[in-house]
C-alpha cells in the first residue's frame, strides 16, 4: 500500500474503559498528511487515553482504528511503531541511568523501507541544548531538556507522525 493521499490515522467511533469508567465515548477523527492537531481540555478529559489507544497501549473497547489504511487494533504497540507512528508519552519514558546519547541512538532507526529522515546529526543541529549534555545521564538533566531528549528521541525513529502528550511540559518559555 502507498501512503500516498490515504489518510494517515482513521478513528471510527472509538470507545475505551478503566473498569467502570467510560473515558472516550464515540470518537471520529481524521489525520491527513501535513496536519497537525492539538488536544485541549482540563485534566481527566480523555486525551491521554486518546494517544495511548492510537499508540497500542491502550485497549478499546468498541470502535477502529486504521494506520494509513491498514486496520491497527489488533496489533501490539510495537507494530504501530513499525508502522511510522511515533510516541512521546506525558512522563516522558528517557531512561535515567543511559547518557544522552545512549538514550538517542538506541531509539535510532529508519523507516521499513531504508529511509531516514532524521539522523543524530539533523536531531543535535536543530536542538543544540542537547549537545552539551551528551555525557550527562538522563537522570542529571531538567525537566526541559528530559522533554526536549524525549522529543528528539522520537523523531529518531524517523516516523510518519508523533503523537506527544503534554509537548510543552517542562520547557522554557524560549524553547516552546
């Protein structure tokens, strides 16, 4: 299957439960290529669950959801991953006891068909805080340049699309 104008995620009335609780209630939505969405909404609205089911992580209850049209709710997280869907979850997932470079190039991988769009290289050139921090753990670093590593750390994956939760969180208001 070509990418080429299919829709990138297709959500078709999506529901998903923590027990009793009915978090996501029916939801539609459609990414194209090119787009870029923001979820608003105060805490505990849903938009967690949201990423987390679009990334595997999360189960539905009832609904679809297709990958550049291909059907995604049976596979496992890392098949979605595969597939060119990148995950920058709120906690940030960076690997305290790995140097900053450890935690960028274990992520570091090109597309299914050999394609890098991102490098080491592109990663520090457009975040150079990161440069000075190298050899720093990812435990001796704030909580801005955590996001910044984790951000980076997915575009390291060269996906077609990042879903990032809280994309903003600990930076500076001059980096965000």
């Amino acid at each position: 299957i070509t990418k080429k104008n299919l829709k990138m995620i297709k959500v078709k009335n999506i529901h998903a439960h923590y027990g009793k609780s009915h978090i996501l209630k029916g939801i539609d939505l459609d990414l194209k290529e090119g787009e870029i969405i923001g979820l608003i909404g105060r805490n505990g609205m849903g938009k967690t669950t949201f990423l987390r089911t679009l990334a595997g992580l999360k189960s539905l209850s009832k609904g679809n959801i297709q990958i550049f049209g291909k059907e995604s709710v049976t596979l496992a997280p890392h098949q979605i991953s595969q597939a060119g869907i990148s995950y920058v979850p709120e906690k940030r997932g960076i690997f305290p006891n790995l140097t900053v470079w450890e935690n960028l190039v274990m992520a570091s991988r090109s597309r299914l068909n050999g394609e890098s769009v991102w490098g080491l290289d592109d990663v520090l050139a457009n975040f150079p805080q990161l440069n000075d921090r190298l050899n720093n753990g990812g435990h001796q670093l704030s909580g801005g340049e955590q996001q910044i590593l984790a951000i980076c750390r997915a575009f390291l994956t060269n996906p077609e699309f990042i879903l990032i939760d809280e994309a903003t969180e600990g930076l500076a208001p001059m980096v965000a």
